[in-house]
C-alpha cells in the first residue's frame, strides 16, 4: 500500500538494493490476496517467484518511484498476461508501450481500443490476462498507479474509464498503462 516510498528509502540508495526492497515488501503486503486469487482462477495452488529483471528495468522503476507523488499515488499489484516465449524480453527490456521503442520492436499484438499502452489486469480479475497466456505462467506486476475518479466514468467501447491520468487509465477489470516506467514485473 500507501508506505511504499519508504521501502526506497529505506533500500541504501544502491537501485538493486532499493528494487529488491520494493519486491519484498509488495510480496508481503500483496503476496496473499495474489497467490489466493490466482489460485481461484488457476484452479491450482500458485508460487510467486520474484522476477529476474534486468538493473536497467530495475534503475528505470525504481527511479519512478523516487519521483512520483508520494501522497497520491499507490503501489498496485496488476497482472500482465501474454505468450511465455515473452518473458525472457520482458524480463531484459521491461514492459514496453507498442510502437514507443527505437527500434520498433514491440508492435501491438491485441489492438488498441483503450489506448496505446500495456494492458494489464487489476488484482481481483487474473481471468482477463490469463487468457493471453500460452503457459500456466503469468506476470504479476506493480504499477505506479496516481489515477483519479473522473467525475463522470466515460464509456470507450463497452466499458467505463473510471480513473484516469496522463500516466495510466482504468477500464473496466484492466488498467492500461502508458509510461512503461511506472510498472515492473
């Protein structure tokens, strides 16, 4: 939750230090609820296994952290589905937005119809990213989410954008963000 910052603070200013601060602390505030959840959609009891993502994923978030709004932005486990054959790229490169790479690389594999950005799933709905999928493996996340309630939810498609910024959108069960540096696996 809300005390997240601390954990970066608190991590000695070395960013592996402070990134594998970040994960224990997630694990321990979020770990059950997870394991629970995705067991329920799994039908299997699940491991949660730290991600082994590179020091430039783990500099670019930890970095996001540093600078977000402490007061108005919360730590959120989130979950990314997609092929296994992924991971590995996910793993050296982060999550990417479609397009927004220098080289191209990343194209949009499952439309845009809630905007260009990665799409995730929140915590209480694994059933949306799990259906991309190939392996029963799944990407659990912390997104950097500073969304406030709109005042009236808009409609895009067949579902309500709730909360919004210009870092990331809520959409129905799914959290699109747009600055890849504000989620890590």
């Amino acid at each position: 939750g809300g005390g997240w910052w601390q954990r970066v603070e608190a991590g000695g200013g070395s960013t592996q230090r402070d990134f594998c601060a970040i994960q224990r602390g997630f694990l321990r505030d979020h770990g059950e609820e997870v394991r629970r959840r995705l067991k329920d959609c799994l039908g299997v009891p699940v491991e949660l296994t730290p991600a082994p993502v590179s020091p430039q994923v783990q500099q670019r978030f930890v970095h996001a952290c540093k600078t977000a709004e402490k007061a108005t932005t919360l730590l959120r486990p989130v979950y990314h589905g997609t092929e296994a054959k992924n991971h590995r790229s996910i793993f050296h490169h982060g999550l990417l937005v479609p397009g927004t790479d220098s080289n191209g690389n990343v194209q949009v594999r499952n439309g845009l119809s809630h905007g260009r950005g990665i799409y995730t799933s929140t915590v209480e709905n694994p059933w949306l990213s799990k259906g991309f999928c190939t392996q029963p493996r799944m990407l659990v996340c912390g997104v950097l989410d500073d969304a406030v309630e709109k005042a009236t939810p808009e409609r895009i498609g067949n579902f309500m954008i709730t909360k919004e910024s210009p870092s990331l959108r809520h959409v129905g069960a799914a959290i699109v963000v747009f600055d890849a540096a504000r989620v890590a696996p």
